[in-house]
C-alpha cells in the first residue's frame, strides 16, 4: 500500500487561513471567487461545506487539491506548509470520470498507476479495496454495465485506493435522482465508518450536508466566505430516520435562514 498517511491515532489538522483566490480577467474586470476563507479540519472528521451555487465551493477545493494557487493566505497540513505535504488530498468530482475502456478494477487502479504504481501491484490493491468494500463482483464489468450510482461508488473506490489522509468531495451525488441520492448517502457513511478518512464534502444540498457531517460551514455567496458554522449533534451510524426528527429541521431551518439571502444574491449578481 502507497500511505502518505499521517498516523491516525496521533492528532493532526488541516488549516486553511486568510485563503483568496482572484481570477484574472478573461474580458472585463478580475473575479473574487473566495475572500478570506479561515477554518479547520481534523483527522477523522467528517465536515461539509454548504454554499449557493458559485460561491466558490469548487475553487476552494481545486486550492486544497494543489490543481490552483490561492492568490493569498496558506494551507497547513499538520502544520507544515501545505506544498511540502502534497500529495495529501485524494479529489472525487461530480462526474464519476471513468474510462469506458477499462475494467472496474483496473479504472480504480488508474489511481494508483499514474502515481508510478506498476500495473501488477496497482491491479492487486485496486482488487483489494474492492472486496473491503464489498464491491468485487463488479470487478471485470466496463463502466457501461453499471447504473450511475454504482459508477459514483467506484469512482469513490478509485479515490480511496490512493490512501489520502483527506478525502476532497465535490458534489459526489449531484447528478443523482433522490432516491439514489439517498441511498448513496447512507453508503458513502457505512464506507466512511470503516476507516473514518477525514472528509471535506461539498454540496449545496442543505439535508445532505446535515445528514453527513460531523460539522457543517456555511458559505456566503460570491464572493465565498465562511458566514456560520455548527456542529451536528446526531449520533453515529446515522440512518435517514433522522432526518424526520424535530431537532433535524430546526437545523435545517438555520442553514435555510442564512442561505436564503445568499442565493437571491447569487440569483440577483447572475442575472
Ligand atoms: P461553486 O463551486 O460554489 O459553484 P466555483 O468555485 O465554481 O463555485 O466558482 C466561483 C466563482 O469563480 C464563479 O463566479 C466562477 O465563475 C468563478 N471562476 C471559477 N473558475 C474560474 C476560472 N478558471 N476563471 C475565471 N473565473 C472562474
């Protein structure tokens, strides 16, 4: 196994400090994408960041990802300046990304093969992380033969394989109907549960954001700043049963209060 994982039992964090990112102009005038975006992350720690669309959700964890430079601020990882860390962040995007060429297995061995894994040991582990997770019977299929949820849950696997300390996530159900949204949800948890990787989970999905996290932050729209934060008081292993709780709808009630202007605004600066 290629680790660049800090140990887990010792504690460890992630600080994003004072980070901006301002777009040189295409045409007109340069855009703020974020402004001065502060927050923490722990090992182990499950948190979401909930914003409107376009807030710069998606440039914050292209930053985190080393895939952009911020125009200010830093990146700590354990307190080391985050460049001397990388590669720390594993990213899954919205689309599952997978090559229709290649088999399940060897589309999560990708991963670990453009890292200079040899095709032999990548293919082994990718078989490996497959059968942790309960998912080797799809091992010989092509992306084709399988439903769009079982393609967001390989390309999860492409994404663990590379054992990251921090999972990068970014609207990983978007495109799913509600349904398979849900269910994905609940399986996204019982696979964090096993190894709870640290998660940064991106969504503009108020009840997602709740249901997953261990700690949710709040967005402002553009240019994205961090406006709330709380913590999610729900025991784990969390099924959607709560989210028919009183105490999950106060809580989405409060995102809803200081998300609503934000999206009329972002609504209004688009239009
Ligand atoms: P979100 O993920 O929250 O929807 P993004 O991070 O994609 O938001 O975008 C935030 C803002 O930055 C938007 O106004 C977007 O148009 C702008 N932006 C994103 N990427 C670029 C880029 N490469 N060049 C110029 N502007 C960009």
């Amino acid at each position: 196994m290629i680790s660049q994982a800090l140990p887990s039992a010792v504690e460890w964090r992630v600080q994003v400090q004072n980070v901006s990112k301002e777009f040189p102009p295409a045409l007109g005038s340069s855009t703020l994408a974020i402004s001065n975006v502060s927050f923490e992350v722990r090992n182990h720690e499950f948190l979401t960041i909930v914003g409107p669309s376009g807030c710069g959700k998606s440039t914050l964890l292209n930053i985190l990802a080393g895939l952009a430079q911020p125009t200010a601020g830093t990146i700590l990882v354990d307190g080391v300046e985050h460049a001397r860390r990388t590669p720390f962040f594993g990213y899954m995007f919205q689309k599952d990304l997978l090559l229709p060429w290649r088999t399940i297995v060897d589309n999560v061995a990708l991963g670990l093969e453009v890292q200079g894994v040899s095709k032999a040991e990548a293919r082994r582990e990718a078989l490996r992380v497959l059968e942790r997770f309960k998912l080797a019977r799809f091992g010989d299929r092509y992306p084709v033969q399988l439903s769009v949820g079982m393609r967001q849950r390989v390309a999860l696997m492409r994404t663990l394989v590379c054992d990251r300390p921090v999972l990068l996530l970014d609207e990983p159900f978007g495109a799913l109907d509600a349904l398979t949204r849900s269910v994905m949800q609940e399986w996204l948890l019982e696979t964090w549960m096993v190894e709870r990787r640290t998660v940064i989970f991106i969504t503009h999905d108020i009840d997602e954001s709740i249901f997953l996290s261990d700690r949710v932050l709040i967005m402002s729209s553009h240019p994205g700043r961090i406006k709330g934060e709380f913590r999610v008081p729900f025991a784990r292993p969390r099924t959607h049963e709560c989210l028919a709780t009183p105490e999950f709808t106060e809580l989405k009630r409060y995102v809803l209060d200081q998300l609503y202007d934000e999206s009329v605004k972002a609504f209004q600066d688009e239009a």
